[in-house]
C-alpha cells in the first residue's frame, strides 16, 4: 500500500452535499503507477470493477459513483499530490521481528 498526501485539501460538490478531503490517498501496488501517471481513464476502470465486484451496484448507481470517483480524482490531481510513501504493513513487521 501506498500514500500519496496532497498539497491542498480539496471539496466536491454533488448532489447529495459537499464532500470535504484533506487526507492522504491511500492505494494498492497495481494502481500506484496509474496515481504517479495521472492516468484517470484507468484509475475509473479499475474502480469501477472493485465496485461491481464488492458491492454489486446496478446501473444508475454505478453512473453516480463513476461520475463522483471522477470528480474526486481529477479534483485531487489538480490540488496537487506529494510523492508516494510506502504504507507501514503490519503483518511485514510482524513477519520481520519474527513474531
């Protein structure tokens, strides 16, 4: 896992209010280089796929929820993103003190 903290914290307006982000993004290896690239396209798609795959959301919701992960993503773009962090895994700590 990765973190990637952000130079502004940024707001979203939808619908259904205003979403307020000041943390950091967190994300997984695969999308890691997607984030650093920019590449928003492919971020929607891989997100997208979780959200059918985890959540099983029907069309309409997943319209808003691609149309509101876009806003989220290009909005964090433009606020601007530090380099990326490795994420401390708890069970690579473990693994490595020999627990």
């Amino acid at each position: 896992m990765w973190s990637f903290a952000q130079r502004r914290g940024f707001t979203v307006i939808t619908p259904l209010g205003a979403h307020r982000f000041e943390e950091p993004w967190a994300c997984c290896e695969v999308c890691k280089p997607m984030v650093v690239k920019r590449q928003l396209h492919m971020l929607l798609q891989r997100a997208q796929r979780r959200l059918v795959h985890e959540e099983l959301l029907n069309g309409p919701e997943l319209r808003y929820q691609r149309a509101f992960l876009k806003k989220v993503f290009k909005t964090a773009f433009e606020a601007g993103l530090k380099p990326p962090v490795p994420l401390n895994d708890s069970k690579q700590e473990e693994t490595a003190d020999g627990e």
